[in-house]
C-alpha cells in the first residue's frame, strides 16, 4: 500500500497553501483553466500535471483530477 493516498487536484492545492492565483502563476497556466482541471471539466497534458505535483509538493501519480483522469 502506498504511503499517499488519492487526492483531488483542488485539495493538493488547498493542501500546499495556495490560492488559485498562486498556483496558476507558479504552473504558468491562467486562473479558469487550473479551475477547469479542479473540477474535472478538462484533464491537464502529462507535463503540465508534473508540474502541478512539483508545486504542490504532492506525487503527481496521486492526485486526481475529477471525471477523468491522467
């Protein structure tokens, strides 16, 4: 069993201390589109969802992001 669970990537985020501005400029993506990959609407590509894991201090194999995931 892993030591991480599966978390959403809004409670990453939440989890990390940042706001949805912060983590959007550190991502380099705006504010509607890291929205859009909280609520599940759309799936960030492989590169932009490591970064999301790098910024949040979180293994990017674990967070979940909504209906669909990556």
């Amino acid at each position: 069993m892993s030591e991480y669970p599966r978390i959403s990537a809004r409670a990453a985020r939440v989890n990390a201390g940042m706001t949805l501005e912060q983590a959007s400029k550190k991502i380099g993506i705006n504010r509607g589109t890291l929205i859009k990959y909280e609520k599940g609407d759309t799936v960030p590509d492989w590169d932009v969802a490591e970064k999301m894991g790098d910024i949040y201090n979180f293994p990017t194999q674990y967070i979940f992001f909504g209906k669909k995931s990556v």
